[in-house]
C-alpha cells in the first residue's frame, strides 16, 4: 500500500488502475463466487463509473487509492462470507467505515465498505444505542434528535463511528464521561476466520473487548456498536473568533484559553483551532449534560466572555438553550470542508509557555499555505480516569490536551505535497521537542509507512504486549493489518 499522502496525482492514473484490475482479474474466480445476501461487488475496471465513484467517497480525498474490489455488503452476514473467502487470499484487506480518510482505500487492496450498515436503533428505556459499522456521527445525531440523550464521542457529523471510536473517540462530553470507548458496551465482530461473535466485558471475549477499545481495527470487523446514552437536555456554547493576527496576540489567545479551561467544571469542554496564517483564532468553548450536573444557570459559559488576552474586540456567539444534536454538532461543518488533508495527532501533558510557542510559529511564521489548521482539544476530569469495569487499552490518559495537526494542501502536485509534507515532519518533531510526554494517537489520517511507528509509540509496553497477545489469539496471520498494526507474536 502506497501512502495516500504522498500520491500526486489527483484523478484517473491509468497505471494505478490497470494494476489493480488485473489482481482482480487474476483472483476473479474467488472474488466473484463470494455468496452475498444483498451486497455487491465492484471490481477495478478501467472505465467502470460505479467503481471509480466508490473509491472517491472519502471526506479526505487525498486522491484515493485504486483498490482491486470494493465489497459493499449489505449486513454482518456478507461481511462473514467475504472475510472467509478473502483471508486465504493473503492479499491487503482494508476495512472502510465512515471514510473520513482516504486511507482506507489503498492501492491493490480487497475493501470491505460499510457504507449500507449505517443503522441506528436508540434504546432510550435502557439508555443504550445499537449503530451500524459503517454509520457517521450525523446519523447517530439524527436518530437522537429530540431524545434528550447522546453519544460520548464525535464532534463533527461527517466522521466515522467505527474509526474514531476504536482510537478512543473524542467528543463534548468526554471531560464529563470519558472516552466513547468507555462507554461502548457491546460489539458483534466479524474474526478472521469470518465467525460471527458478540463481544462483551462479560463474555468469552472480555480480553477483545478491552483490546477493540483503542486497538484500532486490528482484530476484526465491528459490525455493530452499543454505546451508553448520556442526557444532553442542557447545551450551551460560545463560537468566540479573536482577531490574532501577530505572534504575541495569538500567543496570548491561547494561553487565556489555557488558563480558562484549567479552572473548567467537568461539565464544560473547549477546543482552540488555529488557522494557518489567519489573523484569527477560534474558541469553541461547550457546557453539556443534565439539567442537575449544568446547574450554573449558564455562568460558566458567559464567563467566556471575557477571557483575558489581546485587546482585539472578539467575535462573540453564544448559543444558550441549543439543541445538542442540530445546532452544537453541526458547528463546525463549515470551516471543514472536503479536501486533501493528511494529519498527525498528539496526545500532551500541558499547554506550557514552549508548546503555546510552537502551536502559534507553525501556524504564524512558518506555514506552507492558508489551507492546514491546528486544533487544540481539552483532555483531563473522567477523560484520565475511564470508568470502572470497562477496561482500555488507551495509554497516556494523563496528558491533558490533545493536539491534531490538520494538513490540508491546495492541491496534490508534487511540490506542494513536498512543502506541506515538510512542514508536518518539522511540526512533528517541534511537538515532541517541547514536550517529554507527547504521544502520538492512533486516530490519525497517517502515511501508510508510519502507522507501526505510530503503534508502537501510541501504547505502553505492558499495553502492548497484552494487544500482541489478543492479536495472536483473534488474528495470528494478521489478516487485519492495514491499519496502525498490532503485530501478533511469533
């Protein structure tokens, strides 16, 4: 597999596609003869629109691969049958839910799409919701909508359920409750060996359990999740824009948001996004949950504004009373759009005065366009905790923020993938220089060459050998490998 990153060319490449047909010409017997209720199969072909429009889904196109067969079942069953006959393959088996990234399209892979698995039942008698492998946040928004009740994890409906989930799954709530990992409950698993299995911390599968919360999609296929539900009848947010144009506003900026978020109720959450070279920056600054855990009357969110920092008259937007699922989840939705975005992602200790100067140079001084974005994300209350009885494999839960590194280029010639290509190399090396504790997360848009990097890094060592065990039990040929890999034992 190619890093998606780094392919140049945006559109048709004549080369890619004719190597991907004839793996599929060449395994067509097997491909083909895969008994499925309901799903379809598109092989590479050259001219086949259908095959071409599929691989293009991704919300981050960084122009994607060119799969030899995409695999669109049409529920846990197909996927069974398509894991059994392809596994002996030995070929790339890549696993594509929600397809925020490109990455889950490569070059020359089977793809398993999960785009028609996208239910979402709400159980809000018992306070669970059961949701399809391939569904997005929006849709679990939508089925939620008028409830009262929501997800721990996701703040943008475009993302997948699946991948940010299985990396731990960040949303507003999680400083109240936690990770969404910690309150997914249950999982229906397609192994290996293509069986079917329902996972549970109770179950013969507690120990994949634990290992599918963060482990990435390193032993199986998740069909279905049952996540808790958490009340959300309370949702204000301040969308505050600070005119911070030179380096000393923009550092003063983000340290007021620091310091406002060190002194936060648990209830209250923040994220500071930095556009490259823009003379602002923006503080989402959230208040959600119960009526009796947001009891303040709304004093913590007016507080934001009047955070401390530079004298540029900010823009000020307080949402008081919104509603969690329509207004706050949909914020960000227009300073997102589609494009070719490659990122890393940092979990660090603090926002100490050295990482404030590093976030403000790469997004001030040295900058490769106007296109990436940083965002900085409050970590700390249950977020370092989890919850009792749903064990992890989330390592450095300690660290306080969370930094992701949005790349998106103009475009993908050459150059300019070199150029924006540098600079997160350079920032990357800029995170870790400041901060001793700074670990990289596997919920990234990652090259494809440095997802063992990645892995290896992203757990501590008895983390790691606990998920090298799992990995050997569930999956010892590493049929699920394209991924941020857990290797099995020898």
């Amino acid at each position: 597999m190619g890093s998606s990153s780094s392919k140049p060319t945006a559109g048709r490449d004549a080369a890619r596609t004719a190597a991907a047909q004839s793996l599929a010409e060449t395994h067509a017997e097997v491909l083909t003869s895969i008994p499925l209720d309901g799903g379809s199969l598109l092989l590479a072909r050259a001219g086949d629109e259908a095959y071409h429009a599929q691989r293009s889904t991704a919300f981050c196109y960084n122009d994607s691969g060119y799969p030899c067969a995409i695999f669109l079942p049409a529920h846990a069953r197909d996927v069974a049958a398509i894991v059994a006959a392809v596994a002996p393959l030995k070929l790339d088996l890549a696993i594509a839910g929600g397809k925020h990234s490109a990455v889950c399209l490569p070059d020359n892979a089977i793809v398993i799409d999960l785009s028609r698995l996208v239910s979402v039942t709400p159980n809000t008698t018992e306070r669970w919701v059961d949701v399809g492998g391939g569904a997005k946040i929006g849709a679990v928004d939508a089925a939620l909508a008028g409830t009262g009740f929501g997800i721990v994890g996701g703040t943008h409906p475009d993302t997948g359920v699946g991948g940010s989930t299985q990396a731990g799954g960040w949303g507003w709530l999680g400083r109240q409750h936690g990770m969404a990992v910690d309150h997914w409950l249950e999982a229906d698993v397609v192994l290996p060996s293509g069986e079917l299995v329902v996972v549970n911390d109770t179950n013969e599968h507690k120990d994949l359990m634990r290992a599918l919360r963060g482990g990435g999609g390193n032993f199986g296929v998740v069909t279905r999740f049952r996540f808790a539900l958490h009340p959300v009848d309370v949702c204000d947010y301040n969308f505050l824009v600070r005119m911070s144009p030179t380096v000393a506003s923009a550092t003063a900026t983000l340290q007021a948001f620091s310091a406002h978020m060190a002194v936060a109720p648990s209830f209250a959450c923040g994220k500071s996004v930095l556009p490259c070279g823009a003379p602002v920056i923006i503080n989402l600054f959230t208040a959600v949950g119960s009526k009796d855990v947001v009891n303040d009357n709304g004093a913590w969110i007016e507080s934001t504004r009047h955070l401390s920092g530079p004298w540029f008259t900010p823009t000020k937007q307080i949402v008081r009373g919104a509603d969690y699922h329509k207004d706050l989840q949909q914020v960000l939705v227009p300073h997102t759009p589609r494009g070719y975005t490659f990122a890393a992602c940092y979990s660090i200790k603090d926002l100490s005065d050295t990482m404030v100067n590093v976030l403000v140079h790469f997004t001030r001084v040295q900058i490769p366009s106007s296109k990436p974005a940083v965002m900085v994300l409050c970590l700390g209350g249950a977020i370092a905790t989890g919850v009792l009885g749903r064990p992890t494999v989330l390592s450095h839960r300690s660290n306080g923020w969370w930094i992701l590194i949005e790349t998106m280029a103009p475009d993908m010639e050459p150059a300019t993938v070199v150029k924006h290509k540098k600079w997160l190399a350079d920032f990357q090396a800029a995170v870790v220089a400041a901060d001793v504790c700074a670990a990289p997360s596997s919920h990234v848009i990652i090259d494809a060459k440095a997802a063992d990097y990645a892995a290896a890094t992203t757990f501590d060592s008895d983390t790691m050998k606990f998920l090298r065990e799992v990995k050997t039990q569930y999956d010892p040929a590493n049929v699920f490998h394209m991924n941020h890999n857990i290797q099995p034992l020898p």
